[in-house]
C-alpha cells in the first residue's frame, strides 16, 4: 500500500538523504521524496504496521535534518 505524506524540509540534497534512510526501514518497500512538492511517498511492505514504521521513519529523518518536518495526519 501507498501512502502520501506532507513534508517540510529546507534542501533538496537532505531530501536525498531522508528518501534513502526511508528506503532502509524494515516494512518500507520504496519511498520516494520530492523536494519540490514537498512530499514523501511511502509505500509500505504487506502486513506491515504503517503507524510503527513511520515512527521509525520519523526518527531516522530527524537525525539527518533536525527541523525537517512530516505531516503524519
């Protein structure tokens, strides 16, 4: 399954960054960031749990770009 999300990060070299961090989640099949529309295209392995895997997603995108935002909700 696909997900969209809204992102709010300041360069397009740490989006770079956030998309292959994403890419190394277990449960993350592919993730795509496009700097430009501000947006993270996730999409998740089968019977993965979507909510513990962007937690994790989150936390491994902070620790690249501290004030990089992603609009869960």
């Amino acid at each position: 399954m696909k997900k969209s999300y809204r992102i709010d990060v300041d360069c397009a070299a740490c989006a770079a960054k956030m998309e292959n961090a994403a890419k190394k989640i277990d449960g993350v099949d592919s993730c795509i960031v496009n700097f430009m529309l501000q947006k993270m295209i996730v999409e998740f392995a089968d019977g993965s749990d979507r909510d513990a895997v962007m937690a994790n997603v989150v936390k491994e995108c902070k620790k690249i770009e501290s004030d990089a935002e992603i609009y869960l909700k």
